[in-house]
C-alpha cells in the first residue's frame, strides 16, 4: 500500500490508546463541549484536527456548476477519507463529510456528558420534528409519511412484511435485487405458503437496456391476477441501471399491485420526489449516499395505504390502547399524537441511537446546502466522464449507460480476459483506488463497479481511466 502514514489526516493522539485514555482523562471531551477556544477549533468544519484545512461548508456557495473543479475540489475536502486514497466506493458506503461526523461526536459527547440537559436542550421534541420534516423535504413526502428505520433492508422488511397477503397470492421481484429486499420475501413466502416469481434480468441485452420501455415490459409480462407485491430496486447496485420507477409503479397500481421499491442506491444521488413516482412504500439507506452515519435509513409509505402496512417489530399502541387496557393520556397522549404522527409508528421499536440520528439531520444539511440538485449534476458529469474513457478503450465492456434515463453515478464495466479481483487489486496496489466488484455467479454477473459522488475529483476519475488503459493493455491474469 502506498500510503505515507504521517499524511494520514487524523490527529495521531486518536491512535494511540494511551494517549487517548489521557487526554480523555483530561477532560478533553468536556472542554470540547465546553466551547473553550481548542474545542470550538475542533468542532468548528474548517478545522484541522481531524484532518486537513478545508474551507467551512457554508462559505462554499450553493448550486455550483457540475464542471467547477475549484468549488468540488474544495467540496471533496470537506471529507476525512486519508490522503493519497481514492474512494469510489458510495454504493456501499458513503463517508461522511466533516460536519456530519462532528455532529455525530457532538451528540455522543452531549450524551455521555449530560443526557437530561442533552435530551433536554439539544435533541428534545422540536428538534426531533425539524428533523422529521427535513427528511420528508428531502424525499417529496409528507412528514407523516416517512419513518427512520437502521437501513435499507429494515424498511425492505417492513414493506414485504406488512400489508396482508393470503396463500397463493404472489410477491415478485427480480434477479438483480439484493438479498435485502429478496430474502425476506422467501422467508414470508416459505411461512406463509405465498407464491414468489423472479424476473429474470440476467440477459446482456438489459445491461444496459436500448430504453426504458424493455425494463417495463419485462415487469409488466409478469404481472398475473395472482400477483399482489412487487418489489424491485430504483437503481440496481448490480450495474447502477435506473429503473422507470414511475412507468413501473403506474403500470402494476392500474392493476392492482403493491409496488416496494428498493431506494439503496438512490437518496442522496438523484434529487427525489417520491409522490411524482407514485411508488406505494419505498425503504432507503441515509449511510450511503447521503453520507450519515452508519446504521440510518428511512422507509416510506404513501398515505393512501398505510392502513394496509402492518408494523412487523413495534411496540407501540394496538387498536389506541395501551398495556393496560387505556387510552393513553397526558404526556403519552401527546407523544403518541404529535411526536409519532402516521407512518413513524414504525419507530417505536425501543431506544434508538440519537447520535445517528443527528447526523442524518447534518447530512441533510450538506445537501441542501449544496442543493440536491446540484449534488446531482456533479455525479453525474463524474460518472459521464469515466464512462467517456472507459468506452474509448479497447477491451472495456460498459454494462452501464450513459442515457440519463437509464444511468447516473454508478458505472460498471469489466476488462476483456482481466479477473474482476485482479483489476480492483491493480487498482488498489498501483493508484490506491478503491472501487467494488459485484459477483454472483449465479446469474453470471461479474463485474467492477465505481461510484461517483462528491469526494471524487475529475483528477480522480481521470487516474482511474488511465489505470483502467494501462490493465487493458497489459492484460494481467
Ligand atoms: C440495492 C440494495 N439494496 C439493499 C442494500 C442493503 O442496504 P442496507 O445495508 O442499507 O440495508 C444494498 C446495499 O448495498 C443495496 O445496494
């Protein structure tokens, strides 16, 4: 690995345990709290304790042009990914910028330090809806329509095992899903004796597909009187094909059909608007493009039919009574009412983990500042570029397009007579690039796969594109 340790951003104290128990000791995190100049300077998004000097966010401007390699430049600084590494790698886990992950240790230190004050000052029932109704902004929804889930396969579980099905009645999804969403609709079938039909998109002619309208008919051949739930991705991690979300969920509610859609891949990427496409649930990840922490997400549920969505982990109130028998009053009351309006029944499930939580809010910050619009042109140009070199070089194959109805941040591609393992490790040894490979040999799916979002640089992309020139001609096995 060619990595120069001491250009490693983080403040080398953090790496030594001994040195952190005595710092800590200090009372180092109090004072980091305490808004003394040293802490201010550490939680403050331009400092460089955590890692290098970058501008604070909000003195960037908003909305830049995707092609203003100063401004992304200085947008890719805001992250603590080490020097001398590129991360291509969004699809599976998105870093988080700076602010996000200061507001994360902010709400631990708060925690640790004084939860009564913490819950009270800080992370209290104001600050909860704000977040609430940031989050819905974001998606196109209402905030009685959006619930905070751990991930995207929580929300994909809650929406296969929600809504009542009888024996017989068919779920389908497809070959290119991920386990997330497929597995728990075989263990519902296997329970339930429900029937399962897989659409079967292994065939090259659907990566990529000429248009839209082959991905359609595929799901609309399938569709029988039988079918109830269709479950499928918005933006495959197989090949980041985008699927015509809206056409597809149009087409099955004109015949009767739940629509789940799998959103891993999208928030954070493309600008949502969950009520134009028309989808009835959809879960998604905020640890991914979005850039919170680990363990965030979120699962939506049109308001039309969450009457019809069971919660499948929930201790709340059954039928508006609680344990013993009562209406709840008092605090209860208005907890119940005002704090876990419509859809986020679904979080009352036990504790959760309020630091995350509060860098879901962070990263909605981010992007709003950036605009999700503009976060979105950016990606895109990214992914617009590689995909330009990549097609230029002899011995690529691109399995991704470049029509913006069918393609956005993901490109998959392999290297004629190259393992997948062995181009990821050329990268990996010789440029210090990470990007994934997804391999399921059981639809005869093998390919690299690189994520393009906001810690990547043209300078990047054009290293990448180099390397990927210099492995296809040299042709390592
Ligand atoms: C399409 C898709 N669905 C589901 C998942 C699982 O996501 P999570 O880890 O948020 O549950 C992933 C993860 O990469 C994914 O790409």
């Amino acid at each position: 690995m060619h990595i120069d340790d001491a250009a490693l951003h983080f403040d080398p104290r953090f790496e030594d345990p001994q040195e952190l128990r005595r710092i800590t000791r200090r009372g180092f995190f109090r004072r980091l709290i305490g808004g003394t100049a040293a802490g201010a300077a550490l939680l403050s998004f331009g400092s460089n304790a955590f890692g290098a000097a970058a501008p604070p966010l909000n003195s960037l401007g908003r909305g830049a042009t995707p092609d203003d390699e100063r401004y992304w430049e200085l947008v890719a600084g805001q992250f603590l990914i080490r020097k001398g590494l590129t991360y291509m790698n969004t699809g599976t886990r998105g870093p988080s910028p700076r602010s996000v992950h200061m507001a994360q240790i902010e709400a631990m230190v708060g925690i640790d330090s004084d939860y009564s004050g913490y819950t009270e000052n800080a992370y209290n029932k104001d600050y909860r809806a704000e977040l609430r109704n940031k989050m819905a902004a974001f998606l196109g929804v209402k905030t009685t329509e959006v619930a905070f889930t751990n991930n995207t396969t929580e929300g994909m579980v809650f929406g296969t095992f929600g809504p009542d099905l009888k024996r017989g009645d068919e779920i389908i999804y497809t070959n290119h899903d991920h386990s997330g969403g497929a597995h728990p609709i075989l263990l519902r079938a296997a329970r339930e004796g429900l029937a399962v039909k897989v659409i079967d998109l292994s065939d090259r002619k659907f990566h990529p597909p000429k248009s839209p309208d082959d991905l359609l008919k595929a799901f609309e051949t399938a569709i029988t009187p039988k079918t109830k739930l269709l479950s499928f991705c918005h933006i495959n991690y197989t090949d980041g094909g985008v699927l015509p979300v809206k056409d597809i969920c149009a087409m099955a509610r004109a015949k009767g059909v739940l629509t789940l859609v799998d959103g891993a891949q999208t928030p954070g990427m493309m600008a949502l608007d969950l009520h134009d496409l028309g989808c009835d649930m959809y879960a998604g990840p905020s640890h991914k493009w979005m850039m919170a922490s680990m363990y965030t997400g979120f699962f939506y549920v049109r308001e039309g039919i969450q009457d019809r969505v069971w919660p499948t982990l929930y201790a709340g109130l059954v039928n508006g009574k609680n344990m013993y028998g009562r209406e709840p009053a008092g605090d209860d009351a208005n907890f119940y009412k005002k704090e876990t309006p419509g859809l986020a029944r679904f979080e009352l499930r036990g504790s959760s983990h309020y630091p995350a939580r509060v860098s879901i809010g962070a990263s909605l910050d981010f992007h709003n500042h950036l605009t999700r619009e503009a976060v979105e042109a950016r990606d895109r140009y990214l992914a617009q570029r590689l995909h330009k070199g990549l097609r230029a070089i002899d011995g690529v194959d691109l399995y991704t397009s470049d029509d913006p109805r069918l393609g956005c941040a993901i490109v998959a591609f392999t290297v004629k007579g190259v393992p997948t393992k062995t181009v990821n490790d050329l990268l990996w040894d010789r440029h210090v690039i990470y990007i994934r490979k997804v391999t399921h040999p059981e639809i005869g799916w093998d390919v690299n796969r690189a994520s393009m979002h906001l810690m990547v640089t043209v300078r990047q992309v054009d290293t990448l594109i180099g390397a990927i020139q210099e492995i296809a001609t040299q042709k390592p096995s």
